[in-house]
C-alpha cells in the first residue's frame, strides 16, 4: 500500500474511535498544520416567526393524528411514537 500523505511535511495525529455499533474501530485523523480559505460567500437562513407562520404552523400541525401518542401509556413508547 502507498503512502498517501508525506508525514515528514505534514503534522498528524490518528485517534481511533471505538462506538461499540461495529467489531470496526472508526480511525479520525487530525491535521495540525492546514490552512484554509475563506469561503467568498455565506448564506443565513432566517425563520420568520409572526402572526401568520404560527397560525399556519398551528393548522399544518392539526392534521397529524396524535392518538398513538396520547394514548400510550409508557414514556418510552409514547416517545418513540412521537418521534
């Protein structure tokens, strides 16, 4: 296998991640020494909260059936049928 990056012109570090969903430990590697350019453009998004988006939050919001939520009786069911 190759060398992919040069370590004598780069300085890294490699931290293994163990999640404990895989018999696999993930790998993550950190670069000390990278720099990067500003991008030229940002963007913002912006939720308009007034009057009329929560009266229209409010109606899209009554037609979802609740039953199975309101209904149950364990925390964690009822949770998940939130979710």
């Amino acid at each position: 296998m190759g060398q992919m990056i040069d370590m004598y012109k780069i300085y890294f570090y490699v931290y293994p991640v163990i999640n404990d969903l895989s018999d696999h430990d993930a790998q993550i590697i950190a670069f000390t020494d990278i720099s990067t350019s500003t991008p030229r453009q940002s963007f913002t998004v912006i939720r308009k909260v007034n009057k009329n988006t929560i009266t229209n939050f409010a109606y899209v919001l009554s037609y979802e059936n609740w039953e199975d939520v309101f209904s149950e009786t364990g925390v964690n069911v009822a949770y998940n049928n939130f979710f």
